[in-house]
C-alpha cells in the first residue's frame, strides 16, 4: 500500500511534503523523514517500534494526505499574513490537528481566544473557496 503512494510521488512532491512537515509534532516528522528521505521500509520500523507494518503504513499515508490537503496548503502558504494568534492558532489546529484545549496549554492564550482564531481560520478558508473538515 505505502509502495504505491511512495510511487506514485515525484522527488518535488516528497520534498515538498518533507518541507511541511517541519510543523508537525517531531515523531511525525522523524517518521517521514524515515520513509521519504531515508528510504527506511515501514517493516523495519514496525519492527523497531513493535507495531504492526501496516499501522506504520497507514500513517504515513495519512500523513502524507494531511499534508497534501488544501486547507494544510491554504494555512501554509498564508498563516504569516493573518494576525499573530490566528497564524499560530491555525498551525496548531489545523495543521498539527492539536485539539483545542493542547492549543490553549501550547500557546497560553483562553479558549475563548482560540475559538475566536478557529472561526476567523474558518472565515479565510471559506473566503479562498478551499473546503476545509475542520
């Protein structure tokens, strides 16, 4: 399964990919740095990790697709133009899928606060066109 997503990415791609994933938690970033860069085989890290090789495929699939996805795209390329909250808010959970309250402990802001950044988050995306889930 992996192979083929491997496959199926262009050296460009998978250095784009690799780029982005510098704003996701380190494990995430080691895991795909692993794959991508490395060449690591997911058996050989399920073997290390103790997990199955198809768990270990599985998130990197995933990840993969999260860091591909418009809304990732969108708040990447623009989160440095929005007010300073709203750019750190929309990178925590949006981009490293932090839940609401990680990102009140992570940035020290109220929850009121970082609602207020989700809808404005929110407000962009619908005004860019993208479809965002979140």
């Amino acid at each position: 399964m992996i192979a083929s997503t491997e496959q199926s990415l262009t050296r460009h791609h998978i250095e784009q990919v690799l780029m982005r994933a510098e704003y996701l938690d380190q494990p995430d970033r080691a895991l795909l740095d692993q794959v991508l860069a490395r060449g690591v085989q997911p058996r050989q890290i399920a073997a290390v990790t103790g997990c199955t090789t198809r768990s270990v495929q599985r998130k990197v699939r995933r990840l993969i697709m999260h860091l591909t996805d418009p809304t990732v795209l969108h708040i990447l390329r623009h989160h440095h133009q929005w007010d300073t909250a709203t750019g750190r808010v929309a990178l925590c959970v949006f981009v490293r899928r932090f839940t609401l309250r990680r990102t009140v402990e992570q940035l020290d802001l109220s929850l009121h606060e970082v609602r207020q950044c989700v809808q404005k988050v929110r407000g962009h995306l619908e005004a860019a066109g993208v479809k965002h889930c979140n």
